[in-house]
C-alpha cells in the first residue's frame, strides 16, 4: 500500500537549544490516512510544523512526490501539502467567507473556487448558513470544519491534521471523523494527529507511535489497536 | 470664522489621519512604531520640490512622483533595516530603536548633502478662497482635505474588498497561518511598506506646500502618533477619525486660545489617553475561543 508518497528520514528539528526531534522517519502512501499517536510532548505537532515548513529542519531528508521539500510554507502549501493547526488559528476577525477566501488565495480559477465553496458547503452544511459570520464568533466544532474546509479550499493532496478533536464533544468528534473519511475518499491523503488515539486508529490504514522525539512503532493501525502493551500505554486501556 | 477655522483644522487633520495610516498599517502588522516613518514624509516632500523645481512639471506628476518615490523608500527601510531582525524573530523593541536610527541616519544624510535650508514649494493653489455661506475658505485646505479622506476611503475599500486587502487582514490576525495559506509573507510586508509609503508621500506633499522642506520636518509625525493613538493603534478607521479630531481640536486650540498651548495641549491629550483609554476610541478588539 505504502507508495513513499511523502517520505522523511532521519528528521532532526531544535526549538532554540532544545533538540525536538531525534530522527524522525516516517513514510505515507498517496491516498492512505495515517495516525500519528503518542503522549503529550512526544513531538507530533513539533513535526506537523516542520513538513509544513514553519520550523527550520536541522538535519534529514523530507521528499514528496520523490522530489525534496522546498523551505518556506507557503511554497509547500503551493505544492499540495497543507496544515490544519492544533487549535485551529482561524483568521478570527475575518469571515468565515474571508476564511475560505485565504484558503484559495493561491488559485485564480474563479470558478473553480466557486465550485470548491460549494464542495466544503455539501461536506459541512452548517459554515453555509455563517458566511458572513467573523470566525471567531463560531462553535468548537464550527470553528473546526472551517479550519478543514480552509485547508480543503487550496486543494491539496495532503492534508495534515492536528489534534482535530481537540475540545469537541464526543458526537462532534465523531462526525468529524467521518468528513475525515470522506475527504480520503475524494483522493486526499491524510496525515492524522490525534490525542483521541483509539478513534484516530480506527479510521487509519496505519499507524505510528511517537516517544520524546522518536518514532517508537510503525505498524498497520488494526495491529496497534491489538496490541496490548500499546493499547496500555497510549489508547487508555 | 468658526467655518474657516473648521476647514484648516479638517485640512491639518486630513494630513495627520494620512500619517496615522501609515503608521497604523505598519503597527498592526509587525507589532511596532516605525518612527522612521516621519523621515520618509521628509524624503517625499524633497522628492516632490525636486520635480516641482528642477523638472517644473504640474502638480498631478508631482504628487505621482512623491508617492511612489516614498512608497519605494519605505520598502528599502523594512528591507535594510527591518527585514534582518524579523527573520530571527527580535522583539519589536529592537525594530523600533532600527527605526529610531534609519530616521536619524536619513534626517543627517539631508543635512550633509542638501543642508538645512528651508524651501518653498512652487505656489501651487496660490491664495486662491472659495467663499462659502459668507467665509473664506483656502482652496488648498479644501483640496488638502478632500484628498486625504479620498485616499483613506480607497484604502479602506482595497483593505476590505480585494484579495490582497484580505491577505492583508489575516496577516495582521495571524502572519505564520498566512504564511501557511500561501501567501509569501515577505511580499505581503512590502506591499504594507509601500502602501504605509505612499500615504506618506501625499502627507509630505501637502505639508511641503502648507509650511516649508526641511530636514527635520517630519518631526510632525508626533502628531501622527498621537492620531493613531487616539484612534486605537492599529485601526484604520480609527487612525482616521483619530488624525481629523486632532487636527481640528489644535486648530480650535490655536484659534481661540493661544498657539503657543497647541502642542502642550496635544501632548496632553496624549498622555491622558495612555492612562485612561490605551486602546483608543476604535482599538483592536480580540476576541479567541477554544
């Protein structure tokens, strides 16, 4: 299943003095999602942010499509990969039009992100009815559907998402991974952060394990899942 | 009288609300006073008398000339003097004192190159009145006044309505998500410069033409800071409101009171605001959920 469609070996990233992550591999199939699970601190977000470019990569390799990563996001972003942040970072005094407008910043194809809002409106009916609505005024759940359809409206071919489920009540959760499904089915690949282990397993092809920096574990997510000593000390039980 | 006293102090307050937009452009987007800004009004008023005097043309290319002369002079200063400490992420501090020594370097280039005269501009509107319900009214406070507020509207309209006005928004709201949608944020920056620039070069066209080109002479945009101030750094609107309501308190303070309290009361009125009201009237608002 696994066709290297974004590889990383070897990744080495430092915040300040502080070495984050220790040689990090990692290797998603086109059209695969797969979780990154891990305790609190292990470095997940800390390596959503250096794929997508923010934090300066100290040491390995990051290829995509077989080509090396460029440096600066907003040349990843033009390449297909984008990053749907921990905690959302809506533009808050925007819209949620204006939202979805910077996610399509990139395109000049009018209709073509004519067409998309309309996609992101079949996926979550709900943004329809608050398009004129300052994003910073919306739900939990609300504010986390625009944050996908934001990065949706630059269509990617991957979609990194972190912590999605954060502070969403458990039905919300689930019908939002259920989008996650639907948006792999439009032929997106997924890369999955989730604290919310046990679900983020459940919807993957495969999953890794993080610990402090290093990947711990890489394995087909129903083999985690059955796993007892992973089930102990990363699912809860 | 009081009408005629109302228009110069509109026209004063026009030009103040043209470099409180600069300077708010500029501070809402990298968080600091760029007091460099007043040397670039400086440099476009020279670069106005220079195509008013040597090159003789009309008062439309000159305004022209000034404008995109100091919207590039304000890129060169986010380029050479701000661009390197943005990279390492300094705190606005340090970009403030940069701007404190650009305004300083460029102000003592005028004075050992050009030197400290005073100079007029060409008369442009002459002493030209327009007599309206029974006062006299100077043409060049009128059109002074027009202008400003004009191009305060199109900016407001190119800040709201286009797609670069929006990348500019979310970039005051979040430079690194920015960043993440696309956009290349070093061009974003410049684009802000030039805009903050060219509001700059109108400003230093019409108090060229108002007083006299001198090296010094962007000092005013102390004023400027107190409009932004006033208004709540940050808001375009409020610079706006923030500039038209200074110009026209000084103005009355001058009229009715006495010139030489003008200042002393705009310092005032400074101070009291840091105290009671540090947002201004229409300061940024924040507003973040979980």
């Amino acid at each position: 299943m696994s066709d290297n469609y974004l590889e990383i070996q070897g990744l080495h990233v430092y915040y300040g003095n502080i070495h984050a992550l220790h040689g990090i591999d990692l290797s998603v199939g086109k059209n695969e999602i797969v979780s990154i699970v891990g305790v609190n601190g292990a470095g997940k977000s800390t390596l959503m942010w250096a794929i997508a470019g923010v934090l300066p990569i100290a040491g390995g390799t990051l290829l995509f499509d077989g080509a090396p990563l460029p440096t600066s996001p907003h040349r990843i972003v033009a390449l297909g990969i984008s990053l749907v942040p921990e905690r959302r970072r809506l533009f808050s005094t925007l819209t949620l039009r204006e939202n979805l407008i910077m996610g399509a910043i990139r395109r000049t194809d009018r209709e073509g992100i004519a067409a998309d809002m309309e996609r992101v409106f079949a996926l979550y009916p709900v943004l329809k009815e608050r398009m004129s609505q300052r994003a910073g005024t919306l739900s939990g759940g609300e504010q986390q559907m625009l944050a996908i359809a934001r990065a949706l409206m630059s269509r990617p071919s991957v979609l990194l998402l972190d912590e999605p489920s954060l502070g969403l009540a458990p039905l919300v959760t689930e019908a939002l991974f259920d989008t996650i499904l639907k948006i792999r089915d439009e032929g997106v690949t997924v890369v999955l952060v989730e604290q919310n282990a046990f679900q983020a397993l459940e919807i993957s092809d495969r999953g890794y394990v993080m610990q402090i920096g290093k990947m711990a574990e890489s394995a087909p997510a129903a083999e985690l899942l059955g796993n007892p000593l992973i089930r102990k000390t990363y699912l809860g039980g | 009288m009081f009408l005629q006293t109302l228009v110069t102090g509109l026209s004063m307050g026009g030009i103040y609300s043209l470099m409180a937009v600069g300077y708010s452009l500029i501070f809402s987007i990298l968080s600091f006073s760029n007091f460099a800004h007043g040397a670039v009004i400086m440099l476009s008023a020279y670069i106005g008398l220079a195509l008013a005097t040597k090159a003789h043309l009309g008062f439309g290319l000159v305004v022209t000339g000034s404008v995109v002369g100091a919207g590039v002079l304000s890129v060169l200063n986010e380029k050479f003097a701000y661009a390197a400490l943005r990279r390492r992420r300094a705190p606005s501090l340090y970009l403030m004192i940069s701007a404190m020594g650009c305004s300083m370097f460029l102000e003592n280039m005028v004075y050992a190159t050009i030197g400290s005269r005073f100079y007029p501009f060409p008369a442009f509107f002459g002493r030209q009145i327009v007599t309206v319900g029974g006062s006299s009214l100077s043409l060049l406070d009128l059109f002074a006044f027009i202008v400003s507020i004009g191009a305060i509207v199109a900016l407001h309209l190119f800040i709201t309505r286009t797609k670069m006005g929006i990348a500019i928004r979310a970039g005051v709201d979040d430079m690194t998500m920015c960043s993440l949608m696309g956009v290349n944020t070093d061009r974003l920056i410049s684009l802000v410069f030039f805009l903050a620039g060219a509001f700059a070069g109108i400003a230093g066209i019409f108090l060229g033409i108002r007083y006299f080109v001198y090296p010094t002479m962007g000092w005013v945009t102390n004023k400027a800071y107190i409009a932004a101030v006033i208004g709540g750094l940050g808001s375009l609107p409020g610079a706006m409101v923030g500039g038209l309501i200074l110009g026209v308190l000084e103005t009355l303070i001058s009229t009715y009171v006495s010139s030489v309290l003008r200042d002393v009361f705009s310092f005032t009125v400074l101070v009291a605001l840091l105290i009671y009201l540090p947002n201004g009237l229409m300061g940024a608002e924040t507003e973040e959920k979980v």
